[in-house]
C-alpha cells in the first residue's frame, strides 16, 4: 500500500469517527479545492445577496422596517467575512477568492440574479432564501472541516432571525389589504421556484455530491434538502393563505412528504452560466465596489506598515 493511500484511509476514519478536519492536518487535494469552491460561493453569495436587498433600504415602508433591513444586509456582510477567513485557512488569499469572483470563474447563488420588484419581495427573500439557507446551513455546522463548522454556528443563528422577519413582512401584507396580499402572492409566484433552485442540480446530476457526502462535507444529498424545504415550507403558505404557484404540490400521504412538480432546470442552467435577468448588474456592482474602494485598503495598508514601524521604535528604544 503506498503512502498516499495510507494517508487517505487514515483521513477516512478520521471523517467516519466525526473528528474535525482542522488547517494543519492532511487532507486530500480534493478536499481540500471543494471545501475552497463550497465556503467560496457560500461567501460571495452573502456578499452579492446584500445587492438586491440593500436597494430596498431607502424605500422601506416604515423606519422599523428600516432598521430591520439594515441590520440584515448589516449581518450579512460579516457572514461573507467569516466564510472568507474561513477559505484562507485553506491556503487561498483573500485577494484571490475575489479574483475568482470578478472574473467569474467563482459563482454565487443562482438566487441572487433574479430582481427585487416590490417591497414584498422583500418578505419573499426573507422567508424563503433564507428559509433555504438555513435548511442546508444547518446541516453544515456539522460538516467535517473544523473553521467551517464553527462560522456556521453564528450564521444559522442570525439566517434563522431573518427568516423570521421575512415571514413578518409577509403575514403583515397578508393580513393587510387586498392589494397588499396581491403583492405577497406576486412576490411568492416569482421567488418559489428559483428558490427551490438553489438547492443545486438534481442529484443524479450533480457530480460532487456523492463525494460530498462520503467526506462529510455535506450531511444529507440536493433532493434530500429541497424536499425537506417544501415540506416546511407548504404549511407555512397555507398559514399566509397564499397559495404556492405549482399545481402538482400535494400531500403524499404513503411518502409522509408533498409531491411538487417538474423544476425548470434549463432556467436554472442558463442563470448559472451567467445567463439571468440580472447576472451582468450584480458581477459589475461587484466590481465597481472592489476598483472604488482601493484606495480605501491601501490606505488601511498604510496605516498597518505606520503603525508596526512605530511599535519596533519603541521597542527598540
């Protein structure tokens, strides 16, 4: 037996005894290139989810509203700096993960390409993306990689309140007026099936599951976790008295879930490869902030290589 798989069985019992994997054990390349594309789109998701939310901040409908959406998008940009810091224990630099970004070859949640048309899309993003998000972040804080595990924790807590202040938005516009719930239910009509989508590919089609699973990277499979989405979800809407836009969503009674319909999965294809209502308008945003803000981190460089020179003074005096 070679080396290499010595190694390789030995990181396997390790996975299959739950021992966390931390930066400075070994670990197949592999692994470690799928931890970096995972916590990688997982960050640039946070960051350009604040785009379609953070239009809504100076249009909310009341101060409190207000103040909930900023605090939200506030959240959701130390999310991204978590998950960053977590990539970077892998060996990639922060420089690099948002290169990979601009340039496309990372991507982001097919979510986020899709525009915010009301204020009830607003309660949609909250009650179903993150509704979304913490079905699969759950499930992370106990994936096999050690930094990982730990930025989730933090992370399904505060996804949970937003999940939460989403389905606010939406009862109280449900509890409304007419043209207040007809807004919701438009809101709802839009968002259902991308979000849905973002489970990923089905899993017979998609090639990094099975590995996934096997590394503990991931606890349960795509299908798995839209499943489990749909049935927490369905009641939810009942509750809202909106009515989910699939005909074929009913209760299975023999399965103990709901049956729903087929999932456009060429829409799904063409937004990841670039081709959504609004891929273009938030990869530039992207990078508009990134080239606007240099001078904002060559400052902050400068003031970090003054302040070391000035600490050696004194020690050296």
């Amino acid at each position: 037996m070679s080396p290499e798989i010595k190694l390789e069985d030995a990181f396997q019992a390790r996975i299959d005894d739950e021992q966390k994997i931390e930066p400075k054990d070994w670990m197949p390349e592999k692994y470690r290139k799928t931890h970096i594309r995972q916590i990688s789109q997982h960050a640039h998701s946070e960051i350009v989810g604040m785009l379609p939310e953070g239009n809504w901040i100076t249009r909310a409908p009341s101060l409190r509203r207000k103040v909930g959406l900023l605090a939200k998008v506030q959240d959701e940009a130390g999310h991204g700096l978590y998950l960053y810091s977590a990539a970077e224990t892998l060996g990639i630099s922060r420089d690099e993960l948002f290169d990979q970004l601009h340039t496309g070859k990372a991507k982001y949640s097919s979510i986020f390409n899709y525009p915010t048309l009301s204020w009830a899309d607003i309660g949609a993003i909250g009650w179903l993306v993150d509704g979304a998000a913490i079905i699969n972040q759950v499930m992370l804080t106990r994936t096999s990689y050690g930094p990982y595990a730990r930025a989730m924790v933090r992370i399904c807590k505060e996804e949970s309140f937003h999940q939460r202040q989403g389905y606010e938005i939406m009862l109280t516009l449900c509890q409304g007026t007419p043209e207040q719930k007809a807004m919701a239910q438009d809101a709802l009509n839009r968002f259902w099936w991308p979000s849905l989508m973002m489970f990923g590919p089905r899993d017979a089609e998609s090639p990094n599951t099975e590995q996934s699973v096997k590394w503990k990277i991931k606890r349960k499979t795509n299908d798995e976790l839209r499943q489990q989405f749909i049935d927490i979800t369905a009641p939810q809407a009942e509750y809202l008295g909106i009515t989910i836009p699939d005909p074929d969503l009913k209760w299975n009674e023999e399965r103990g879930h709901y049956d729903f319909g087929e999932i456009n999965w060429d829409e799904f294809w063409q937004v990841v490869k670039g081709n959504g209502p609004c891929n273009k308008e938030r990869l530039q945003a992207r990078v508009d902030a990134w080239e606007n803000g240099a001078w904002v981190r060559e400052a902050a460089v400068a003031y970090g290589n003054k302040k070391e020179k000035e600490s050696i003074k004194v020690k050296t005096a």
